[in-house]
C-alpha cells in the first residue's frame, strides 16, 4: 500500500505546487490533459503496477528450488 500513498501524496503535491506557482490558472494546469479524473487514473495505475510487480515475484519466488532460499552455512 506503500505504493498507492505515495501516488496519492504525489497527487497532492502537484495540486498544491499549481496553486501555489500561478493560482488563476493552477487547475487549468491540472486539467491539462483533459480528463478530470485524471488523479483517480494514475493512482489506479500505481496499484495495478504494485499487484503486478508482486505476482511476478510470488511466481518468480515459488519456482526457485526450496535449498536456494536457505541461507548458507
């Protein structure tokens, strides 16, 4: 979940930064790429990312033979 609070607060800091560098035209800004959910969508993305990252490893980890995760003696 570490993942999707950060793509969250990054969210926040960018709305705060276009507030705070022009703010008559700091949710023009945010509106630039003409999709108001904008934010939702790449939050979305973060956490399908993360899932992802963690199948991979879950599969990755449980086809390793069980002696290589042992540590050495």
């Amino acid at each position: 979940m570490t993942i999707l609070g950060l793509s969250g607060l990054w969210e926040i800091i960018e709305s705060w930064v276009a507030q705070i560098v022009h703010p008559e035209l700091g949710l023009v800004y945010l509106g630039s790429q003409g999709d108001v959910w904008d934010s939702q969508k790449d939050m979305a993305s973060a956490l399908y990312g993360a899932l992802v990252c963690m199948a991979i490893l879950f599969l990755i980890r449980k086809a390793r033979p069980a002696d290589t995760l042992a540590p050495s003696s």
